[in-house]
C-alpha cells in the first residue's frame, strides 16, 4: 500500500467513525475529482438549491506537507427540504446542509459517495418513511447521477 493510498483509507475512516458502508452511497464517476464537484455543483445551482462550501482535502494535507489523494467535498442544501428535518427533529442540525464526497480511491477511479438519508432518519428519529427523507433521497440520486454521468 502506498503513503498515498493509506492516508486516503485513513482519511475516509477517520472522518466517519461508527458509520458502516451500508450508511453511504456511492457511484463511479468517469470525471476527475474536480470536474465532478464542478458538475454536481451546477446541478446543485440549476435545481435551485444553495452551495455553502467547497472544501479541497488534498489542499488542506497538503498545506500540513502531507499528502492526500484527490478529495473534495461539497456542502449545500435547500431550506425547503433542511427544515422539514429540522422541524421533525432539531438535532438533524447537525446532519445539514447535506455533504457529497468525490475522491480518487487507491485505482485512481474517483468515487462520489454521501450519506443515505434513511441514517439521518434513523439517527434522528426521524420515521424512515417521512416525505422529506423520500425528498432528500431523490434530490441526491438525481444530483450525483448528473455529476457522474457521462454525456
């Protein structure tokens, strides 16, 4: 395993303790890490819905002189989806905006993975089939589904 691929693992890891793999969703993506967020980040904008951040992790190690392969995540949201969450249960707070992840993983092939909402439902107590989660769901499958693609 090289430095490259074992901080990239280490990283994952490290960012979501106690989640297991059955919690996120994930999808190849033919683009590099940049070009994926630059696309998700448009369908984000033409849906209507607020990019809040960008954070480029392999600028972030890099500026700690480590390395990192290709990460970046993009946070953004829609207050007609967050506060429904947030009115069903005000810790879900701590869950929104919604994050999606492009990495490159140690193939070099760049994955977008997220959170399935039905875990932000369950950690929040919020019931699994509550329209608002139904919502959230859609709006990321057809969000990452933009980016990913490959016309």
């Amino acid at each position: 395993m090289t430095l490259r691929s074992f901080l990239c693992a280490l990283a994952l890891c490290a960012a979501a303790p106690g989640v297991s793999a059955a919690d996120l969703v994930s999808k190849p993506s033919p683009h590099s890490v940049a070009e994926t967020l630059d696309r998700l980040e448009a369908a984000v904008g033409n849906a209507g819905a607020t990019v809040f951040a960008r954070v480029d992790h392999a600028k972030g190690a890099e500026s700690v002189g480590s390395e990192l392969a290709p990460a970046q995540m993009l946070m953004f949201g829609n207050p007609k989806l967050g506060t429904p969450a947030m009115q069903a249960a005000i810790t879900a707070g701590l869950d929104l905006p919604l994050r999606v992840l492009a990495y490159e993983d140690a193939s070099g092939q760049v994955q977008v993975v997220y959170h399935d909402p039905a875990g932000l439902a369950a950690t929040h107590n919020i019931a699994a089939d509550a329209e608002v989660i139904k919502m959230m769901t859609g709006a990321l499958g057809k969000l990452t589904d933009a980016a990913v693609a490959t016309e």
